[in-house]
C-alpha cells in the first residue's frame, strides 16, 4: 500500500475540498489526515491531505489525473511519497549545538532525512561528521574569496542533490544569488530577544539589561538578513537569579529545539509560503510535535 501526501495553494473559492475529495476517491485512494485553511487577508486556501491508495496508485499517474482539477481552481499542487527521505544538507561554523542535536535525532531516526553533507568554514567538527559517515566539505571564506566560496558551496548542493540546506548555526551570510536561487529551501535558526540585541555577545547584553524571556525562530532564508518567512518559533523564561552562562545554555537549548521543528515540518510539507509569513500546520498524532522534541 502506498501513502502520499497532497498540498494544495490556490485562490479561494468553493468547491476545492469536494472535488480534492472527489478525485482522490475516484483513483481509489483512503484520506487519512487532512487540514486546510483559508486566508482572508490574501483571499488564499491551502490544503495537506494524507491518503493511501489502496491499489498502488503511482505517483505520476496521480500528478497526470489531477492536472484538470488543478486548472478549474488555479492550483498550485504536489504529491509526495510519504517513503521519501529529504536528502538534507548542514551547513555549521564554530557553535556545534544545532549541529549535534541534528545529528543525534537523525540517529535515532527522530528525524528521517538523509543528511549527505556537512559544509563549513572551519575544521571544528570535521572529525564529528567523518565519525558518522557523513562527507565533510571545508570551504574557507574569505572577504575576496566568497563568490568562489559560494561557487562551490553550489556545486555541492548539485552534486548530493541536497533537497533542502540548513543553517545549523552557519555564521557566513549567503549572497543574494544564492538566496533566489535556492528560495525556499534554505532554513536558518537565530536567537529571539525583545528588545533585540544583534552583533557581538547577544546573550551577555540580553543578561545585562534584565531580559526575562529569551527564545529562537527558525525561518526561510530570503535575501533580506533574518527577515524571511518565519516557520518556528519558541522562548525560555529567565529569572533575575540566572548568568549570562545560564542564558547561553538555555538559549542554545532551545534554538536546537526549535530549528528540529521547522525541519520537521518542511520535510513533511507542513509548510506553505504565504507572502511574507507561513502557513503551518500542526503534525499528526503520534508524529513528532506530540513529543515536542526536547
């Protein structure tokens, strides 16, 4: 038996969920999950069905048949083989948290990707990524050298057919070449302060001025710094009583959280890009988010 998931985006109008529902029963497949929305500041609906067919339906048998339903509602549609594992890229500097989190829940297969590569601009982990039979890729950036750094950057992406690229705490910013090229399949995880505290030291200057709630958002890289569709979001709360250590530890925590998450959701096509925000919907029972990963 094979099971699929569908995600639809169109305009809204009526008519999408029955004749989704129609076509699906009509090629002799079982819905097993199924959620929607409909946006009415963009007047846009978005649907993910689960479903299983019962005779072994193929995948582009049913790409082929629903293209007509597509065109009466303007769909933009894909069908995914729920078998799939989203051949995943790494990319890390020097703070290896995100990183090792990533790497245990793959292990125990709380995250089913495929990771096929690890890229960074230092050798700090090299020997963590060698040790699990992952290929390593060094390229040094260098203030005349990044095109050619990014260059090759793409040539690795090409050559392991990475599906999706994730900035596991990646301290190098991508050109805006990169970003376009790659939209939407780039994930980044930074740390969240109110007020914000950008540049050197964020947790020592969220400490010193008292911040009670610190957290993380992991969101869509876009060529605007930080700003892209934000797909995860979570906070920790502080005392007056905590260091600037404890800050850092607990916001390492929750940034590694927090990044498993939104992979979690992109690689199960929960995600659906809605101008500058996301549509997210939560996982089924007994799937990831029910244990909250952390």
């Amino acid at each position: 038996m094979k099971h699929y998931v569908l995600t639809v985006q169109c305009p809204s109008r009526k008519g999408i969920v029955a004749a989704i529902a129609g076509f699906l029963a009509q090629s002799d497949c079982n819905i097993t999950d199924s959620a929607q929305f409909d946006d009415p500041l963009t007047a846009s609906f978005f649907m993910r069905v689960t479903f299983h067919s019962e005779s072994g339906t193929a995948l582009e048998a049913l790409r082929s048949g629903f293209q007509s339903v597509a065109d009466t509602f303007e769909m933009t549609f894909a069908f995914h083989d729920s078998a799939h594992r989203t051949r995943v890229l790494l990319m890390v500097s020097n703070f290896g948290h995100c990183l090792n989190d990533l790497l245990y829940r793959w292990r125990i297969g709380a995250l089913p990707i495929d990771i096929v590569a690890v890229v960074s601009n230092h050798l700090t982990y090299q020997k963590l990524v060698v040790n699990h039979d992952i290929p390593f890729h060094h390229i040094k950036v260098t203030k005349d050298g990044k095109q050619a750094a990014e260059d090759r950057l793409m040539e690795i992406v090409e050559d392991s057919q990475a599906e999706l690229v994730v900035l596991a705490r990646y301290m190098q910013i991508l050109s805006d070449r990169v970003c376009t090229k790659m939209a939407g399949r780039v994930i980044n995880i930074h740390h969240s302060f109110l007020p914000s505290f950008k540049g050197a030291s964020p947790y020592t200057q969220a400490h010193d001025r008292g911040v009670k709630l610190i957290g993380a958002t992991a969101h869509y890289v876009t060529a605007d710094l930080d700003e892209g569709p934000i797909i995860e979001q979570d906070i920790v709360r502080i005392t007056h009583a905590q260091s600037a250590k404890d800050y850092v530890g607990l916001g390492r925590d929750v940034e590694a959280q927090v990044l498993a998450r939104a992979i979690h959701a992109h690689i199960h096509h929960r995600v659906f890009q809605n101008g500058n925000r996301t549509v997210v919907f939560p996982a089924s029972p007994g799937s990831y988010a029910s244990e909250r990963m952390g």
